[in-house]
C-alpha cells in the first residue's frame, strides 16, 4: 500500500537517491543534498507557522507504507513572488502601423512579466519510474487539491503551475540556446541547477527587460514556445483534466507554459465531499478509483480508495483505516480520482 504524507528529515537519504534519476527539469527540487534538507526543513517550518505567508511552501511524499520508503514528491508554494520576484514571460503582440505608408504589422512579443506575484503554485512534481501504474500519478499530483480543499486559509485564491519546457536527452534547450544563452556564459543544465538551489531570480533580473520579438529567436526556440517535454505531456493533462488552462504565460529559461486554475474552480476541490468512516470489509463491488484523504492538517494522510464517489458513508479495511489515521466516526474528504466522462 501506497499512501501520501508530509516529507521528514528521515527522506533525506531516500529522497537523493530518487530524484538522482530526474535529470535537470526538476528545478525546485535537484538532486542537492543541501538544497533538499532545506526545502524539507521549510515545509516543516510552515507546517509549523513559523514562516511569513512568501516563505511557506508544503513538501508531500508518497510512501511505500511496508518499506517506508519515499516513490513519490511533489509541493504547494503558498505565495511565490513575495520574497522575490517571480519572473516569467506573458506570449502577446505588439502592432507597427502607419497609415501614410500602408504598413501594418502585428508581431508575437515575450513581455517580461510578475503578473502571478501572490498565487500558489503547483511544483515539485516527480514519480519514482517504477510507480508509474495503477494510478499513483495522479494520487500524487491529485493528493494537494484535498489538502488545499481541507485548509483554503492558508492558500491563494489563484493557483499555477510551471510545466518543464522542451529539451533534449542531453539536456539542451532551443529556448534557452536562443535567447537565455546570450546573456549569460553557460549551458542550460548549468542554468537549471543554478535555478533549483535558490538562484533564479538572480538570473531573471539579468535578463532583458524590453518586449522581445519572438521573430528573432531561432525557429527551434519559436516552435517550443508553450510546449512541454514528453514526460511532462501526462502531467499538462492531468491538470487541464482538473480545470487549469495555458493564459500565454511561459517559464523565462526553456519556454515551457505556465498553467492557472483559480482555486474554487479546480474539479477535485470543487467536487470534493466530506462522508463518515465505517470501518469492516469494502463490498466486492466495482467501484471507481477516488482520492480520499484525512481532515488532520499536521498529520495529513491520502490515499486511493476503490469506492462510490457519490455515498455518504465509506468502509474502510482497517489497515487502509490505519494509513488514513481515521476510525469509525470519523469523517474524511473525498473525490472520484478522475472526472466521469460526459455522454452525448
């Protein structure tokens, strides 16, 4: 059994070997010892209420409950931008015209933007290869809509997420190579190690502050400009399943999209409900797969749970009880881990 819990500094170890296989595109969380047990050290911190509302962020681990062992990370940034800025680049046009001449123009611009100062953002998504089956993906993408839906207070009403752009095996950008690469000596993994240990504003304020036409980028850079890698194409779907939508908004190093959802509008918090615990046997039944998880914001606990998204009473074995911290009486949140399929 499989189930989601807050990080500890015991992951440490388990955590380095994990994310080693990430390669760069995991810029909140590289494989840096030092940089983890921060992070780790942060999350415990805002679990705790010790850090103003720009410096919080939440780090969850999926658990191999018979091992211990962390399969899974992912993290909630409560505020980005409040600290420091938080760049990105808004895709939009600038128009030449002249009416004497006959000339009118309309050229794609990138605007240098702090546009998502103050929202909460989706981050530190990776799932060890050999978990990826029998929906853990989405448990652990999934697993923070209930923990926000249980706690809204401590988040922004606007959510978003920067999904890894386009890059190659070896670790180059055409965004980058085309526009990043001049302003600064260095490749990109370099750059996107730079951004994972705490550097990245740093290199945004070098970058250039005027509107850039997109036409004098490459035509490699200009063709992956609100792409994705393919690795990162299951995780774009499953947060456009949830309600989130690409607004022009794209990462400053490798031209990957930023996607938004306001927080209320999200489907998994949106139709997320409260239903009472039994514990005993589950009915041999058919059910589909839903998302359900504690009320317990210190202890906080999700898990998947082959049940009717639409009772108002689950049953619960008692080992699967036990993961969840609950007992009979008590009350849980719950959601169908996918949206049901809308018929014609």
């Amino acid at each position: 059994m499989i189930a989601i819990r807050p990080a500890t500094h015991a992951d440490l170890g388990g955590l380095i070997a994990m994310l080693g296989s990430a390669g760069s595109g995991l810029t909140s969380l590289p494989a840096h010892e030092e940089t983890i047990a921060a992070r780790i050290e942060r999350s415990f911190q805002t679990w705790r209420g010790e850090l103003p509302r720009g410096e919080q962020g939440y780090v969850f681990i999926l658990e191999e409950l018979e091992s211990g062992k962390p399969v899974g990370i992912c993290g909630i940034e409560v505020a980005v931008g409040l600290t420091e800025p938080w760049y990105n680049y808004r895709v939009g046009t600038l128009v030449h015209a002249s009416k004497e001449l006959n000339v009118y123009k309309a050229l794609p611009t990138l605007f240098l933007s702090n546009d998502h100062t103050g929202s909460s953002e989706l981050c530190s998504l990776f799932l060890d290869p050999k978990w990826r089956h029998a929906g853990n993906g989405y448990l652990l993408s999934k697993c923070r809509f209930l923990f926000m839906a249980a706690f809204p207070e401590h988040f922004s009403s606007k959510l978003v997420a920067e999904m890894r752009g386009v890059s190659s095996e070896q670790g180059q950008s055409p965004f980058w190579d085309s526009l990043g690469s001049r302003f600064f000596a260095m490749d990109f993994v370099k750059a996107d190690y730079l951004c994972g240990t705490g550097q990245k504003a740093f290199i945004a304020e070098l970058m250039p502050k005027h509107p850039i036409y997109t036409d004098f980028l490459s035509p490699e850079a200009r063709a992956v400009i609100g792409e994705v890698h393919p690795q990162t194409a299951p995780a774009r779907s499953v947060l456009e399943a949830e309600g989130f939508r690409y607004r022009h908004y794209i990462d400053i190093f490798d031209g990957g999209p930023t996607l938004e959802c306001d927080l209320d509008q999200v489907r998994a918090i949106r139709d997320s409900r409260m239903v009472e615990v039994a514990v005993g046997q589950p009915a041999r039944d058919s059910q589909p797969l839903c998302l359900v998880a504690n009320e317990n914001y210190h202890h906080f606990r999700a898990l998947l749970v082959a049940a009717n998204p639409r009772a108002s009473r689950i049953v619960l074995d008692g080992a699967t009880a036990d993961a969840l911290k609950c007992s009979s009486g008590d009350r849980v949140r719950l959601v169908r881990l996918v949206p049901q399929e809308k018929r014609g």
